[in-house]
C-alpha cells in the first residue's frame, strides 16, 4: 500500500521490485541449489481503478492475474 501515489509511480514501484527480484539469486536451503525468480505484480489505484463500491484488492487481484495470463514476471496495472 502506497499512500498518497499516483498510478504511473505505483507502476514504477512495482516495476522496481520486480527488477530487484529478477537481478537477485536465491539459495534454495534443501538442495542448496541458486534459483532466480520471476514476480508478476497488480497495481490499483484509488480513485481511479475504483468504481461506485467497488473493492480496490479485487481490481489489483485482477491486474496480478493479467499480468500472469500475458506472460508472467511483469506489472499491470488495473
């Protein structure tokens, strides 16, 4: 949660993450094996992604699974 953030900074942030995310290895502790991971991130905003009662969770839940859908280890937003 980003108080007081513009979607395109939002975006930014998450895309951020991801990069750090995608740049970093990690060390699997059972098989002592270095992995790299992808992250697929939703971004909403609010007012802008939230119609009349809508919930601002369920319009991010559905940016994650479109950024999924179209090819994973990216960002969308809502």
């Amino acid at each position: 949660i980003l108080p007081e953030t513009s979607k395109t900074h939002a975006l930014g942030v998450a895309e951020r993450i991801r990069g750090a995310v995608a740049q970093t290895s990690f060390v699997i502790a059972e098989t002592l094996s270095v992995e790299k991971l992808t992250l697929s991130l939703g971004v909403a905003t609010f007012p802008d992604d939230l119609g009349e009662g809508g919930d601002l969770v369920q319009r991010a839940d559905e940016a994650l699974y479109a950024a999924k859908q179209t090819g994973r280890d990216r960002v969308c937003g809502a």
